[in-house]
C-alpha cells in the first residue's frame, strides 16, 4: 500500500499537524471532495502548504478526514476561525462549503485577486489554478485527469496523492506571482492599484504596530498600509522566523499551568519557602515533556533545518517561565496555591478597538492585541504583557504601542493597567511602564498621530507634500524598505 510521508491518515497525527499549523501566521490550502457531483459530498483531503520554496509537494501536508467529522470541526475550530492565520486559497467560496463557511476568517482568494487584476493584463487563457501555473508561474506537465477521480476510494493512488499535493503546491506560486505583479503596477502607478489599494488592505482602519511603524517612519508605514511592506528592522543577534511560534508557545504554557495539576502543587508551601530557581526549573521540566518535547519531534522530523529556530523559542521560554515564577511567588503572598494560577494569569478578550476623537474632529479606530493579561497582586493592578522576539531599535516607539492597549482597555471596562515588554530573544530583557506614564503618552501624542497617518495614506506618487522622512536617521541604513523607499519616494 502506498502510503507517502506526506499522507496524514491517524487521528492523533492529524491532531499534531493541526496544532503545528496554529503556529503559521499564512497557510495555503486546497480541498478534494468525494460524491460531490452526489447530493452528500463529504469532504476527503485537506492539503495545506507553509513553504513558500518548496515547488515539489514534499513538505505539503495532506490530512485524510473522510467521514472523520470530529477532526474537521476541529481544524475549523483551531484554523478557519482563528483571525491571526491567513488561509489562501483559489476559488474560496467553493473550500469553504467544507470548511466553516461565514465562520471562516482572514481569508484570501487568489480567483478573485486574478479577476481584479484582469485576465487580460495578467496575460493568461483563463484564470484556472492550473492555467496560472503553467502560464504565469512557468510549471511544466500540468495535469488534471485526476480532478474527477473518486476521492472516497481508500486506498487513495499514488496519482491521486501527487495531484493533491501539488494543487497546493501551484497555488502558493500563483499567490507569490499575482502578489509580484500587483507590486509591479503599484511602482508604476497603475489606476487599478492607486484607487483601491486602501480599501483592499485594511478597510482605512489602523492597527497599533502601524501606529508604532508610523512613529519610527512614516514613510515606512505608507508602504506598509498601502502594499503590505514589511517593516521589521533586522537585529542581528536575533533568529528570524520564531516570532508566531513562540507567541503560540507562551499561550500553550499558560493554558498548560492553568489545566495541570502538578503547577498547582508546586505552590503549596507558604510564599517565603519557596525557592525561585526550584520552581521555575520544575515548571520548565513538566511542560517541556508534556507539550514542547512532542511538539519539537515533530517539527524536527520534518524539517530539521528548524532546529536554531526551535532552539531559540525554547530559550525565550525558558526566560518567560522564570519571570512567571517570580510573579506567581509574589501573588502567593495574596492567594492558596488552589487559586494562585487563575488570579494571576487574568481570561480577557485580547483583541482592542477604540475610536479616537482627532484635532480636526474626525475619527479614526484603531485596533490592537496584546500577548496576555496578568495581575500584580502587590500593585494592586493588572499588567498587559507583549512579547518580542528581538530588541528594538528604539525603545520609545514600543511605549507608543502598549500605551495604547492600556488607554483601549481603560476605556473599554475602565480598569487600569500598567504595561511591560518582554523582549525574550536574543537576551531577556523587561520594559516596565506604569500607567500614569501610558496615560500621559496617549493624551499627547497619539491622536495627532493618527490625524497625520489618515493624511498620509492618501498620499499618491507624484503628488506634493509626500508622508516625511524619519527623524531618525540611522534607521535608514537598516530599513527592510531602504531600496524601495528611495525609488517611490524620489525626492
């Protein structure tokens, strides 16, 4: 029997890879369905890709899920309603019959991006998957003969695996090319680009990093708001690529004390006999053999060129747990240990809107989510915690950031909170902000600031008064944005 590795078919595989896939900010899924020309069709395979290099199928995952109902309303749950995944697919309307429907969030669809650009301009015969492959991203031997085929079979062919698997695998390169070509008309001014280029990125709504990225450069954030730019200053100690897993990773430790048994006997003893260095060591013990050993094996099975990554996750978890020990041996001053981990670690909607009154009497929200919510029972107030997996370049701009969860949640249920950084790679760092100093910073900074990013964002090349340049000079020479930025902005 044929059986390739790609092939998921246990369900406590299929559970591991859904769980692995929760790590991934952008996924690229495809769906095979059996009976669908029948009146119940049933959903057979479900074919997500995360690499965007890979042009051969090899790291595709292919979950068997025919008649395994349990697994899909799991991987809807975990993955087609997460809002922090984005999930690609082409022709999505179709996908999502099987796959959460109007639940279903931050969904892209490269059919409909291929229709707005046009047929015409892109140059191809149609706009099938498989046309763009061949006619736009330059694949060979294209075949469909297994389109039709009977996907309720089991076994499934070795024919019918290799059409699977590569569906997926054209369309992260359609996506790539129509991404490629869109950025090629916006530098030439295109009329398709500059008149809907805002309504099709963020619907004129702001978020807090853009209104950190605006601070450090404005020109920056333009090209981040209007063609999706990356705006991450590299640093170079830091490991790229770990910043989503280990915000996965943090999130698991805390549900992992909150549900196991043996984190809460570790404070049984009074506050003062209990050892910092012990704690936290027997803490890192239990979670490492329950959660991340297995999640590594996996990962490291599959791909061992993400072992550093891995590695430095691990290190930034192994400085988080010790400050969660410091601040749990705090709070058992104030709660039993049956308490302690539910006092500390506060349940609250992370995700933050508000809609700021600007100088000019307009308005504009601006959303925000924050990595967790803790209480310092010795302060007397919550703490909003963010994470950073590198050091950043200018601290001051991070203020900006947390000021703003703090203002949105004050206003939102009128709790104070203070604020702190935890930049957890290379090196431990902690940024500690009271809220007086939030408050202050809100007040007189953050409204101007978005009155002067609603200004900017409408901004067209060739235009005068074009967004500034950065004050800060030094941050050019590192900018992700430096050659781009000197071509738009050519003044």
């Amino acid at each position: 029997m044929f059986k390739p590795q790609n092939l998921i078919t246990e369900p406590t595989e299929i559970r591991q890879a859904i769980s692995q896939l929760t790590t991934y900010q952008q996924i690229w899924l495809d769906t095979e369905i059996a009976d669908w020309r029948k009146p119940n069709p049933r959903l057979s395979l479900i074919q997500i890709s995360t690499d965007t290099t890979d042009r051969t199928g090899n790291s595709v995952y292919i979950l068997d899920v025919l008649d395994k109902s349990d697994l899909i309303t799991e991987f809807i749950d975990r993955i087609m309603v997460n809002p922090n995944i984005e999930k690609v697919f082409h022709h999505a309307q179709f996908d999502l019959k099987y796959l959460g429907k109007e639940q279903a969030k931050n969904i892209i669809c490269t059919l409909k991006l291929a229709k707005k650009i046009t047929k015409s301009r892109l140059g191809t015969s149609n706009l099938k998957l498989k046309t763009l492959a061949r006619e736009l991203c330059n694949f060979e031997n294209v075949h469909k003969e297994q389109q039709g085929s009977n996907w309720g079979q089991r076994p499934l062919s070795k024919k019918q695996l290799d059409y699977a698997k590569m569906d997926v695998v054209y369309l992260v390169s359609v996506h790539q090319c129509l991404l490629k070509f869109i950025a090629s008309e916006q530098q030439n001014l295109e009329p398709y680009q500059a008149n809907t280029r805002q309504n099709d990125s963020y619907n004129n709504l702001f978020n807090a990093t853009q209104l950190r990225v605006a601070f450090d450069c404005p020109r920056l954030f333009y090209l981040n708001y209007c063609f999706h730019s990356n705006t991450l200053f590299p640093s170079g100690n830091a490991i790229n690529g770990i910043g989503t897993i280990f915000h996965k990773q943090a999130k698991e430790f805390i549900n992992f004390a909150k549900t196991e048994p043996q984190i809460q006997t570790l404070f049984n003893l009074p506050a003062a006999q209990l050892e910092r260095e012990t704690i936290a060591s027997q803490m890192r013990k239990l979670f490492y053999q329950a959660h991340f050993f297995p999640y590594l094996q996996t990962n490291i099975d599959r791909n061992q060129n993400k072992a550093p990554q891995l590695y430095q996750v691990w290190l930034g978890l192994t400085n988080l747990i010790k400050q969660w020990t410091k601040l749990l041996i705090s709070n058992r001053n104030y709660y039993n240990a049956g308490e302690l981990i539910e006092r500390t670690f506060i349940k609250q909607e992370e995700s933050l809107e508000h809609t700021f009154t600007l100088p000019d009497n307009s308005q504009q929200t601006l959303r925000g989510t924050f990595d967790c919510l803790v209480y310092h029972a010795a302060r007397g107030r919550l703490c909003i915690i963010d994470y950073k997996t590198y050091d950043p370049i200018d601290p001051s701009s991070q203020l900006i950031q947390i000021a703003v969860y703090s203002y949105i949640l004050w206003n939102k249920e009128k709790k104070i909170s203070d604020c702190a950084v935890y930049c957890v790679s290379p090196k431990f760092k902690a940024y500690y902000y009271p809220w007086e100093q939030l408050e202050d910073t809100v007040h007189q900074l953050i409204s101007h600031k978005l009155e002067e990013m609603t200004q900017w964002v409408n901004w067209e090349q060739g235009n005068p008064k074009p967004p500034p340049p950065t004050t800060s000079r030094n941050l050019c020479s590192i900018c992700p944005q430096q050659e781009k930025c000197q071509t738009f902005f050519s003044n």
